[in-house]
C-alpha cells in the first residue's frame, strides 16, 4: 500500500475510481506512419498501451508479426565467393587466432 507523503500507510483499498494507470512514452514517433513497418512492434505497443489504460486487459497480446521474404540474389561469381569464403576463410582465420594464441600461452 502506498499513500501521502509524511502520512501513515492507508489501512483501505482506496475506491477503484481512485486508482489510476500510466503510460509513459518519450515521443509520438512511434505510432507515426513513417514508423509502422518498423522492427519492435510500435502498432501493437500502442494498442497494447491503449487497451491496458482502458482496462480491457483481454484485448492486450502480441499479435503475430507479417513473414517479410528478403531475397538474397547472388549471381554466378558471388555464389561462388561466398560459399567458398564460409567454407576455408573464416574456418582458417579461427585456426591462425588459435595458433596465435597458442603461441602467445605457450
């Protein structure tokens, strides 16, 4: 229980139409349009924001994110960079920084 300043603690649930809920948000950005399509869910924190101060608690959930497809287009010469680089650059650049440190601990 909470109550006033230099006050001893209330004894009471005070009336519920006393009891107040806060959302406390540093700009508008968020729910603008320019920010909609934007990763971190503005839409659904707003509608969440806005059915929990109303106190329609059902209605407040994570809804299911759109599947965005992101292609990733490679033609003949750049398939073959990145495949070979994932299969002998970064496996022999671990092996150099383990012999480096090998050679440093030893």
């Amino acid at each position: 229980m909470a109550g006033p300043v230099d006050a001893p603690p209330p004894s009471t649930q005070p009336p519920s139409n006393e009891i107040a809920s806060l959302a406390v948000f540093g700009d508008a950005d968020f729910i603008s349009n320019s920010f909609l399509t934007r990763p971190g869910g503005s839409p659904d924190l707003f509608l969440n924001s806005a059915n929990y101060m109303l106190g329609d608690y059902s209605l407040v959930s994570l809804r299911p994110k759109a599947f965005a497809f992101r292609e990733f287009k490679l033609d003949r010469n750049e398939d073959k960079f990145v495949r070979f680089s994932s299969w002998l650059f970064m496996p022999g650049l671990l092996a150099l920084m383990a012999g480096v440190v090998w050679w440093v601990r030893r």
